[in-house]
C-alpha cells in the first residue's frame, strides 16, 4: 500500500447495534469520512441494511479513526429469536 493510499483511508468503528465492535477501512470521500454509512449484513440468513451515523472522529498513531452509532430507526428491523433461549 502506497503512502497516498494510506493516507486516503481510515478506521470505522461501529459502537453499538449489530455491528458492534467491529472495524472496518474505508476510503475517504473528498477527501473526508463519511459522515453516514449504509452496511450490509446477514441476519438470520437475511440481508439487512444497516445505517451508522458518525459521532466521534480522532487520530490514534497517525490514522484518522471515526465512531459511528447505529441509526435504528433508518435501518431494517433487527429481532431476536427468543424462542431459541
């Protein structure tokens, strides 16, 4: 990976909801983060769209890290199977 490559990413950080304590690279838009990010995940054999909203941005060892929290009201639902507890 090339410095300018390096330099033209950073860390996403998924506080809360079903990607929480996740990480991910991505590539800066404009040269900034996104300030919203629409992923994609499986849950219970099911693709789900999941919104983040970017909180906290920081440096840590010279890469730009940005938190971001889960937007439940924009994303698809998320439910728990109880009846398998």
């Amino acid at each position: 990976m090339s410095a300018d490559t390096a330099g033209a990413q950073y860390v996403a950080e998924f506080l809360d909801g079903p990607l929480e304590g996740e990480f991910e690279h991505r590539v800066l838009v404009g040269g900034k983060p996104e300030s919203r990010v629409g992923m994609f995940a499986a849950v219970d054999g099911l693709e789900s769209v999941f919104w983040y909203d970017a909180v906290e941005q920081r440096e840590v060892n010279g890469q730009l890290r940005v938190r971001f929290r889960f937007d439940a009201d924009d994303s698809d639902p998320v439910e728990s199977d109880d009846e398998n507890d």
